[in-house]
C-alpha cells in the first residue's frame, strides 16, 4: 500500500503506468509471470474466482480477452518480462482448445468454488498467463492480486 497517498497499488511488482499521482504519460508496463508463478492452486483458484466474477460466457471469454490486449495497446501498454526485455504476445487461438466450446473455461469456473485438488499441468499453463496478462490489461489491481 501506499499510505494513503495516490494509487493504492503504486507498490505492487506487476503494473506501471499512468495513475493519479503518475501522470507522466509513461506507458503501461505490465510484467510477464513466468510459468512457474501460474503452477500453484492458489493462482488457479484466484484466476477461477476472476473469470466466474466477470459473468462472460465461455465462448465469448477468447474474444474478451483479445478485446483487453486490444485495448491495452492502444493505450501504449506493453508486456515485460521480469528483466525488461519486451513479450510479445502469442496469437490466443495457438493456446486455447479448438474445440469451438471453450468448456475449459466453464472447467475453470467451477474451480472457484471448488478449489483444484492438484496442481495446473504444463500444457495448460500458457493458457494460464494469457489468461492472467488480459486480466492485468483490463484491471491491474485486480490481477496484483492473483499472483501474491
């Protein structure tokens, strides 16, 4: 926190940007977690409690989501990796399943509530960041929260 003064995320790791006590046109910065930051059933918990809160359809959740990077970079945003270096983001259709239901998002959902009893495999973890970096565009005082 930062004590009262200016944006109450101001000290969080994860987002940079322009807010009320930085107004300084700087871009948005949002940092890249590795995947290893994901592997943890906390953070699939929390990214469930997110998706369910947002009340998107699974089929309509790829198009949010490409909405958010959209957005993102017309505000000058961009993705860093931890050691500055420049993400560029993957096409999100490569990573979801092309099964045309997108059930893995209703999976997810249901993770809200019921905690994953195992840890996220590997495969599924791209997914995961992708997930998490559109929530990091769209609120990033929400997803400082996710990964903690």
């Amino acid at each position: 926190m930062s004590g009262g003064h200016g944006w109450p995320f101001d000290d969080l790791v994860g987002c940079i940007g322009n807010t009320p006590s930085n107004d300084n046109n700087r871009a948005w910065e949002i940092v890249v977690p590795f995947e290893n930051a994901l592997r943890s059933q906390a953070v699939v918990q929390r990214l469930a409690m997110v998706v369910s809160a947002l009340d998107i359809s699974r089929r309509d959740m790829p198009n949010w989501m490409a909405n958010q990077f959209e957005a993102f970079d017309r505000r000058g945003g961009r993705f860093i990796w931890p050691n500055g270096a420049r993400f560029n983001l993957p096409d999100i259709d490569r990573y979801l399943p092309d099964d045309g239901s997108f059930t893995w998002f209703s999976d997810l959902k249901k993770m809200a509530v019921n905690p994953p009893r195992q840890l996220p495999q590997w495969r599924v973890l791209p997914r995961l960041q992708l997930l998490y970096l559109a929530i990091a565009a769209w609120r990033p005082e929400v997803a400082a929260h996710v990964i903690r």
